[in-house]
C-alpha cells in the first residue's frame, strides 16, 4: 500500500500536531494536570486519529477493489 501525502495524510498530521500542541501548552500552564490519565488519554486520541487514518485507506481501496462490486450484485 502506497501512502500518498493527500488531503487525509495532512489532516492527520494537522490534527496530530494541535494535540501536541496542546499539550505542550497545557504542561506550560498548569503542570499538575497532567497525569498518567491525560498522558494516555493523548496518545488514545493520536492512535484514534492515525487507525482513522489507515482504516479510511483501506476502506477505499476496498470499495474500489473488484470483489466489493460483485458482492453488491448479489
């Protein structure tokens, strides 16, 4: 699979980037309130956002697969 530097890619990347700085500001602001909780609850957002990333991939190139059509015919 061939990953192309789209408009999906560079949301991600858009996306992922906010988080961290986000965070990054939040650690600036109010150090204690990051905790363990919020440190995996960042990195449980990045990895929703990249599995979003690589289940639409795949997805399209599902529908776009020959197999996909036939199943609709049946």
């Amino acid at each position: 699979m061939k990953i192309t530097f789209g408009r999906k890619f560079l949301g991600c990347c858009i996306a992922t980037v906010l988080l961290f700085i986000i965070f990054v500001w939040t650690i600036l602001i109010v150090p204690q309130a990051i905790t363990a909780g919020v440190v995996i609850a960042y990195g449980g957002f990045v990895l929703t956002i990249w599995f979003a990333y690589i289940g639409g991939n795949v997805w399209s190139k599902w529908v776009k697969s020959k197999y996909f059509r036939g199943e609709l015919n049946e």
